[in-house]
C-alpha cells in the first residue's frame, strides 16, 4: 500500500455506506493512510459504532447519517464535506444493498427499493459532487458496483440490473470527465464477507472486506476505469466477454 499512502495522504474523502463491511474497510485505509475522511452511512447507530472504532483517527475523521436515496441530504453531505475539509478529492459512492427475491417473485415495490438505493444513491452522489471536482479541476469518483454488473448472475436479476447500470455509468462518465482532470472509477469485486448478505450463508471464497478495500485503492491509484477483483474473476470475465456462449453454462453451474 506504499503508493496508496503517497496518493492519499492529505487528501479528503466521503464514503458512503461507511458504517460496515466496504465502506469501513475504505475508510479505515484511507485514514492510514493519511486522508482526512468523511464517513456517511443511513445507520445512525452503526455509523457512531465505526467512529467509535476509529478513535484514533478523530483528527481525520468527520461523520454524518445520510440516506443516499435522499437528494437533498446527500447534496447537503457534498456542502458539509466541502465546508470541513476544505475540497473533496475522492468520493466513494459505495452504499448498496442486496437481499432481493427472484425475479419472478419481485414486486414493482422490490424493484424500485433497490434501483433507488444502488443507482439513485450513486447518480446523486455523482450529481451533487461533480461542480465541486469541476471547479477545483480536479478529483475521483469511484463508484462500487460488483462482478454481476459486468458478467450474467442467474438469481441475481434485480442486483445485477443496478450494478451493470453503475457500471455504464461510471464508464460513460469516465470518458466524458477526462478533459477536465476528474477520473472516475467502478469497483467489481466478487463475493465478499460483509453484511450485505443477511440470513444467507457466506461464500466460503469470499474476500474479507479489508483486502477488497486495498484491492479497491490499489485500482483508484492506477487510475483503473473497471476494478475487478479476485484474479480468478479478472480471467473469467475475460472468458465471458471472448466466449460469452461458452460461459453461460459455467455461470449457471456457479450459480445454484
């Protein structure tokens, strides 16, 4: 993490869905190394949890209960971000949630639940930020979507509709910010050990949520547009995209 620490230190930062798993592991980073963070999270308690954990960050640390499907609150979290620590050099638009039935058990209720969530919460984290990297020239957006936002997850409809839709995105943006010195990044990480999956049993492949984290930054500082991690996942999805047919029975397979 030696290049980490040079390209974050001093700098600042808002991470979403900072209370657990990701987007604790991001802040806890961050703050090693050497960034000054602004952690949000809808979870009021949990969130005075993490804060708590990190006490010995306090001087870097600023904090706030926001709900990303909330345009006001998150704009309100961009002006508090920008009025404490002066600019805002990364914003991780992380909160998401997973947990939804099939789709042939989904209600229009379930649907929209989760696009407000994992696209509404990343689009106005990405609407309220961007005057401020335009006008400081300057800044990255990193966006956490997932590996079924680039490869077909049977099962997993209404997730993976959400999170391609990061992905394309965060990929059309990244080209359009170019010009003006702002990069824009998408996290496709596999299965990792966090609350995201409720009552269901944890892969026993998953990653712990601070090696996603470093796998998360390391991509950030090479400026990665799509940051997919494990390995193995980097080689299957490249088999996806050069032998899509062939894959579809390996995916079904992973999937039951």
């Amino acid at each position: 993490m030696t290049r980490a620490a040079d390209a974050f230190k001093d700098r600042t930062a808002i991470v979403t869905g900072a209370a657990s798993g990701i987007g604790l592991a991001l802040t806890r980073a961050l703050l090693k190394a050497g960034a000054r963070v602004l952690m949000a999270d809808i979870n009021a308690p949990a969130l005075t949890r993490a804060v708590e954990s990190l006490s010995v960050h306090a001087p870097q640390l600023q904090h706030a209960a926001v709900d990303v499907t909330d345009a006001e609150a998150v704009q309100l979290l961009i002006d508090f971000g920008v009025a404490r620590m002066g600019r805002i050099d990364y914003m991780f638009n992380n909160a998401g949630i997973s947990g939804m039935p099939p789709v042939a058990q989904a209600t229009l209720g379930d649907w929209q639940r989760i696009v407000d969530v994992n696209l509404g919460g990343v689009i106005n984290g990405v609407h309220a930020v961007l005057p401020v990297m335009r006008r400081q020239r300057g800044g990255h957006i990193v966006n956490t979507a997932s590996i079924a936002g680039i490869m077909p997850v049977p099962g997993m409809v209404l997730y993976a509709t959400t999170k391609h839709a990061v992905v394309g995105l965060s990929e059309s943006l990244r080209l359009e910010m170019l010009p003006e010195n702002i990069f824009v990044s998408v996290a496709c990480p596999g299965a990792v050990a966090t609350g995201i999956w409720g009552k269901q049993d944890v892969p026993r492949s998953a990653l712990p949520a601070d090696v996603a984290a470093d796998e998360i930054l390391r991509g950030v500082v090479k400026r990665d547009g799509i940051i997919v991690f494990p390995g193995r996942l980097r080689r299957g999805w490249k088999l996806y995209r050069w032998f899509p047919r062939k894959m579809d029975k390996v995916l079904m397979k992973m999937a039951r």
